[in-house]
C-alpha cells in the first residue's frame, strides 16, 4: 500500500510541475495575450494562482492515471502484458475455414 501511495505522490508532483512548465510557457509567449490580461488586472495574481492550481489538478489526474494503468504483473520469462491480458484474455487460436467459391455472401458477393 506504501508504493500506491508514493506512486500517486510522486505522479501528482509531476503533474504540478508540468502545470508550472505550462504556465510560465504561457506567460512568457503571451498565449492569446494572458500575461496582458493578468498583469493589467487587479485580481491577476489570484486568476494566475487559480489556473496554475487548475492546470495542476488536471495534469496530475493525467499523470496518476498513466501511472496506475501501466500498472501489471510481471509474467514468467520477463513479459508484463497487465493491462493486455485483463482487457482481452488470452490471444485466441488461428483457426482455418474453408469457403466455397459460391458461397460468398455479403458485401462482396458477385453478381
């Protein structure tokens, strides 16, 4: 339960950090003029601080969700198919079937 928890930790750090990365991106190339609108507001700096916090939450949903769906158990011989093998079991047999020349049906049938 520890790694769970140091696991969502350490992908909602990322995920801020990523929204920090985003915001200052966005203040420095002065994206659809915010840097404009936030310096010349009285109430810029909480509109920045709102959508840092924001851009933070969503980020780190993001990160934490990539986290915990790469999550699998590690297979004999070194393969990790987790995630794989519960979605669609086991890869089902080829299996041959024969079809008559006269006995297409469907979209391509001849006329």
């Amino acid at each position: 339960m520890a790694e769970m928890k140091a696991l969502i930790v350490r992908n909602c750090v990322a995920g801020f950090a990523l929204a920090f990365a985003a915001m200052a991106a966005i203040l420095i190339f002065d994206i659809a003029h915010l840097r404009e609108l936030l310096l010349g507001s009285d109430a810029g700096l909480m509109a920045g601080a709102l959508l840092t916090f924001f851009l933070g939450l969503t980020f780190s949903a993001a990160q934490i969700g990539i986290a915990v769906m790469g999550l699998g158990e590690e297979k004999p011989g070194g393969r990790d198919d987790g995630i794989r093998d519960w979605a669609f079991g086991q890869a089902p047999e080829l299996v041959p079937v024969r079809v008559e020349r006269g006995d297409m049906r469907g979209p391509h049938k001849r006329m």
